[in-house]
C-alpha cells in the first residue's frame, strides 16, 4: 500500500474512532458497574470500625464500604487514567454495592461524581504532573508497615507529606469552596493509590492512617486556590454542557483534516525524512575525531552486506532486521536496517544521542546511512554472538565467574549511560524480570552450573537482583550495583 493511501486510511480511522468514543462516552444505556467492587480491600466482618475521614462519611457504618469504593476506584484510574465516575457510571455502581452489601446511598460517595467542573474532571496525569517531587517524598514517607509503634510514627509522617499535598487549613470560613475541597482531597489520593495498585496492605494502611485523622476536617476546609494544583495547567474532560456546539466542532475539524491530507497527498511527502537530515553530516573537509559517526554511503552499505545476504542474517528487532557485514576498510560491523515508518524517530534518536559515545563495555554506533526509503545504523560486530545463546543455548555454556564478569561490564556500561556528563542516557532495551520469592534460593540457579558457584556469591547477587525489582526509591544506584557485583566476584574467586 503506497504511503498516501496508509495516510488516508488512518486519518479516516482516526476521526471514526474519535467520533464513535464521543457518542459513546455520552450513552446513559451502560447498565453495569465499570468498577471491581467484587474485590474487596478491607476483608472485615464489620462495617462500623472504620474512620469517617473527618466527616465526609456520612454514615458510621459506611466506612470499610467506603475502603472497598475507593480502592476499586483507584484500580479503574489506573486503567482508564480518569479519577471519578460520571452521574451514571456512578449511579449503577452504588446499586450494585447496595444489593449485595447496605443502602450506600446514605453514606455520600455520590459526592465523588466527575462533570462538576474543577477537581471532578482532573485526570489521574493532571495530578501526578502537578505534585512533582512531593510525590516523591510521599511514597517515601508514607511507608505504613511494621509495628503498632513504627506504624503510628509513620502514619504521623504520613500526614505531614499529606499536608504538603493538599495544603495547609488557613481561613476555614470560606464555606462556598469547602465541597469542592473535599473532592480535590479525594482526586490527589485517587491519582497517588492508583500507581500501586498492586500493594493492597499499604493502600489499606494509608486508608486507615488519613480517615481517621482530625486534620481532613480542615483540609476540607480550603478553598481551591489554596490547593498545590495549577488550575490553569489542567486538561478537563468532563464538561457536559454544550453537546453540540462540541458536537458541531468535531465534524468541522474532521471536514478540515481530510481538506489538508488531500492537499498534501496530492503534492506528495518530499520531506518525509526532513527531521532525520537535522543531523549534522561530517563534511570532507572537517576534522572528526575518533569518536564521530560517520555517514556511511548507501552503496558501501549494501556492498558490505553482500546486498542484505540472508547468510549474513544475525538478528531482528521490532524496528527491523540486522545483517553482519565488512566495511571496504576491512571493519567487521553489524547493519541495522530500518525500513518502518514509525522506527524513524529511533534511527534519528540513536544518531543524535549515541553518535559521540564511546565506553569499553558499550556497543559503538560506527556511522549511518540515510535514504528516502530506508535507513541504516552501523555498529562495531560482537564476534561472540547474543549473550542470551550463551545462558540459555543448549550447546554452550558461561562459568559462575563468566558470568559475573559479564554482569559487572554489562552494570559499567550502563552506568556510563546513566551519568553521561551531556546528560542521562537511558538504554530502553534493557528490562527488570520480577523474581518470586518465597522458594529456596538454589532453585533460581541455572542447572548448568551444577554447584561450580558461591552460595555466599549467588545469594548476594540473587539479593541484589530483587533490590532492583523493589520501589524507585529502595533501588540501588549502578554504582552500587556495580560495587556489589565486584564484590560477589571476589568471593568466587576466593572460593574457587
């Protein structure tokens, strides 16, 4: 399909879509809750033990319903990235709390409803976006765990963090503004719980710790320019009024869209690759250094790689296929071809940022070469093939000691990354796998290595992985980690 027709069919895509998510979003013909009241946070027979959260709570008894709402609230944010349910979304939900636990209708969730303008319409991004490093400081202040003593100190800390957030009480006479307050209160803790999701016990703890407080009272109490949110920053999507006039404005803008693609497909795409030549070219006549990346001619690209040979096949990615190849100056590369449309920004994003990079454990980006149609990278050639046929091939196999060798030069190439004096470097292609725990620690051996290995050395280096898997705040630097890799060799090699 040529690309002025891909263009067409994903404008037109575009604008059903749009259209059709508009009509929908306006239905009241829903008749199930969107939430997961089903599964519960707070796993008590009783409904009447919980905190009122300083008087919001109506109802006495409505307090672990309240957990429960809330808690399935934040996992629907987490979702759909919007922080409350609109009049009929939240109409249905209380029904169906109502005819499986109390008349919840007299405990005022419904004052938690979106289309009221202000707070009601933020998105879980609005808020993130606006609390910044004190978001920071929440989760780290906010760890509810331990004992009924460490507990209540924390929950104390909690609430200092927590006051950072929303503000601080000042003129509690300001009574118009006090409702909507309240809702903005909610829409921060909504946003905060709906990132982790997963962490039940301490969703429930900080439930506890803030609903139970004297001091929601006076935060509830502010008004909303008194909130740590700049209201001028947020994107609103809940403003119910003035259907058609919205309605109107998308099938003109529709109209417009096609007008212009027209246009511009009728005078062709010239410049599709218009951003890619923003990189500056080495001329003929400077002076590079030994770390510049060269252009590379499209001829000595496919001269070096016998034409895209597939003997010289090594690899593919999600942005394309890479082929081993010689330069005409006898240096052995590896070719990444990039022919996508949407991989460009990666082609233009790897030679802007890795052109000048150089470190001993790195990969180095050699040249590159531009086309109207395609695209290559050129780097230096790994002559010892992927790591991962190493650890997992069936005919090869990497010593203990091997290994942690690899893992420190591996943990050195990436701290060089992450302190680039030019800026932080982040190598996106590298991902966390999440360790179980609970089970004996010789299971997560490799079986190759038999019992050619440190138990001391593999339980530290076992421990540390998981470290990495922990919250942003727990993880160690690459500096750390490299320090404790190194130290896990040295206890190997005294062992062996």
């Amino acid at each position: 399909m040529k690309f002025r027709e891909q263009v067409l069919l994903m404008m037109f895509a575009i604008v059903f879509f749009t259209i059709q998510t508009f009509v929908l979003s306006q239905s009241d013909s829903d008749a199930g809750c969107v939430l997961d009241i089903h599964s519960t946070l707070s796993g008590n027979d009783s409904d009447c033990v919980a905190g009122n959260w300083g008087g919001f709570v109506e109802d006495t008894c409505c307090g672990e319903v309240f957990y429960d709402y809330l808690y399935a609230l934040a996992k629907w944010a987490n979702q759909t990235q919007r922080l409350f349910l609109n009049a009929t979304e939240q109409n249905n939900c209380l029904l169906l709390i109502k005819g499986s636990e109390k008349d919840v209708f007299v405990c005022g969730i419904e004052k938690l409803t979106s289309g009221a303008g202000g707070c009601s319409d933020y998105t879980v991004n609005d808020v993130l976006n606006n609390l910044g490093n004190t978001l920071t400081n929440f989760d780290e202040d906010c760890n509810l765990s331990g004992s009924a003593g460490s507990t209540d100190e924390a929950c104390s800390l909690c609430m200092k963090r927590w006051k950072e957030i929303v503000g601080s009480s000042s003129d509690n006479g300001r009574n118009s503004m006090k409702d909507e307050a309240k809702v903005c209160s909610f829409a921060v803790l909504v946003a905060i719980t709906s990132r982790r999701t997963g962490y039940k016990n301490w969703i429930q703890a900080l439930y506890q710790c803030l609903g139970y407080q004297d001091f929601v009272m006076a935060i509830f109490d502010l008004s909303f320019e008194e909130l740590h949110i700049d209201r001028n920053s947020i994107t609103f999507i809940g403003d119910y009024k003035g259907l058609s006039i919205l309605a109107g404005g998308i099938a003109g803008i529709t109209l417009i869209l096609l007008a212009l693609i027209w246009i511009l497909c009728k005078k062709g795409i010239k410049e599709r690759f218009s951003t890619a030549r923003e990189i500056t070219d080495v001329s003929d006549d400077s002076q590079p250094d030994e770390t510049s990346c060269l252009k590379i001619p499209r001829k000595e690209v496919y001269s070096a790689t016998d034409n895209l040979n597939a003997s010289n096949f090594i690899g593919q990615g999600v942005a394309g296929k890479v082929y081993k190849g010689v330069l005409s100056n006898g240096q052995h590369v590896a070719v990444k071809h990039i022919i996508k449309d949407g991989y460009i920004d990666t082609f233009i994003r790897e030679v802007r940022s890795l052109s000048n990079v150089r470190h001993q454990n790195l990969v180095a980006l050699l040249g590159y070469c531009e086309d109207k149609e395609e695209c290559f990278l050129v780097y230096e050639l790994c002559h010892n093939g992927n790591l991962s046929e190493w650890l997992f091939g069936k005919d090869k196999f990497l010593p203990w000691i091997h290994r942690l060798q690899i893992a420190i030069d591996s943990a050195k190439g990436v701290c060089f990354l992450h302190s680039y004096p030019e800026g932080c470097i982040v190598h996106r292609d590298i991902k966390a796998r999440l360790l179980a725990d609970g089970r004996n620690i010789e299971e997560f051996a490799d079986p190759k290595l038999s019992s050619e290995y440190s138990m001391e050395a593999f339980d530290l280096v076992f421990k540390l992985a998981l470290s990495c898997t922990g919250l942003k705040q727990q993880r160690p630097s690459m500096e750390q980690v490299v320090q404790k890799l190194e130290k896990a060799l040295n206890i190997s090699t005294q062992f062996n």
